[in-house]
C-alpha cells in the first residue's frame, strides 16, 4: 500500500527533513523551499524584479546555450542541487556544460555556474552571501555569480585552487565568464536602477 505524501507548508520551516522526504514531498505552490542543515527552509515567492532579473540573465544563457550546444549542455532555472546529505539547494540559474565523461543525474550532478539573485532582506543575503557562498565553494561549483540589484553589484567568484576569488561588477561592466568563452552580458539593463 503506497505511503501518503508529506504536503510541506511555508510554516513548516525549521523542521526537521532527511533528503529523501525533501525529495517525495508534495510543496504548498508559490513558496521556494531548501533544506540546510537538515532542516527546512521556506523562502517567499520571487516578486516582480526578481523574475526579470532571473528572466534577462537565463535568455542570454539560453541564447549562448543554442549557439554553443559543444560547450553548455544545460541551462535550468530553480535547479535543484544537493550539496551534502543534509543540505539541497535550488539556485535561482545552473549551467552545466558538456563533458565526454559520465556525470550523475539531477540532483547529485554539480553545476560548473551558478547564479543567484539577492532578494530584499538580511535573511536572503546572509543565504546568498555566505552560507551558499561556503556551500558553493565546497561542492566545487567553479563559478558562483551573486546578482545583487538593491546594490547594483554583481559579485563573481570563480574557483580556483578550492577557493574562490572574487571580483565585483558595477552597471557599467560587462560579464564574462571563462567558462563561456564569447558571452557577454551588458549589466546595465539588469542591475542599472
């Protein structure tokens, strides 16, 4: 006989989850969920700003994906990745390149990038900013991009040795990554006011 599905709920935050009910858990819609530390993370909807931000950075992935199919393999918003046994992430972009060897499934295969999109709180940074910076970091993501419009910044840390290096764009910079030879991103219209 089939178990029932645990239905997870915006005030069910805190509690305690393994990764398997985390992964056979029906979701209240609307609301973002993770797992850190084994417990569960409730975050608000994404509001207007943040999908557009998301929306104009995923097109100039996907454009360059479809240009480039020899180098990117998949662009997925809100990708689900698992960074340990008690800790899974959905970053907001994942881009996971080409590669000749086999690699694992969803969501134990790591992104090569990562980026993120400060949403308005002291909450939400210090997830972006630090937690997910060290998680990042240890899992071996190789580029991490921090998208922060409140502070028209974009923080990139690229992996190097084990550690990230970090350099900060302002509106008027273009990105670019040496993981996506030839993209460039003009940051204005996406962190410019």
């Amino acid at each position: 006989m089939p178990t029932a599905s645990l239905t997870i709920r915006p005030t069910d935050a805190g509690t305690e989850l393994t990764r398997e009910e985390f992964a056979e858990a029906e979701f209240t819609e609307g609301y973002r969920y993770e797992r850190h530390e084994g417990r569960l993370v409730a975050m608000p909807p994404p509001g207007h700003d943040h999908h557009l931000t998301t929306g104009s950075i995923r097109d100039y992935l996907g454009a360059y994906r479809l240009a480039h199919p020899e180098v990117v393999e998949y662009v997925v918003q809100d990708s689900w990745t698992s960074v340990d046994e008690n800790t899974d992430r959905i970053p907001d972009i994942a881009v996971y390149l080409k590669s000749t060897e086999a690699r694992p499934r969803l969501p134990d295969r790591v992104p090569e990038l990562v980026c993120e999109i400060v949403s308005p709180g002291w909450e939400n940074r210090r997830r972006d900013y630090g937690e997910k910076r060290q998680e990042y970091e240890r899992l071996g993501v190789r580029e991490y991009v921090i998208v922060d419009r409140h502070d028209q910044r974009v923080t990139v840390l690229q992996l190097v040795e084990g550690k990230y290096h970090e350099q900060l764009l302002k509106p008027a910079d273009i990105y670019r990554s040496p993981l996506l030879p030839g993209l460039e991103i003009p940051l204005q219209p996406i962190i410019g006011g």
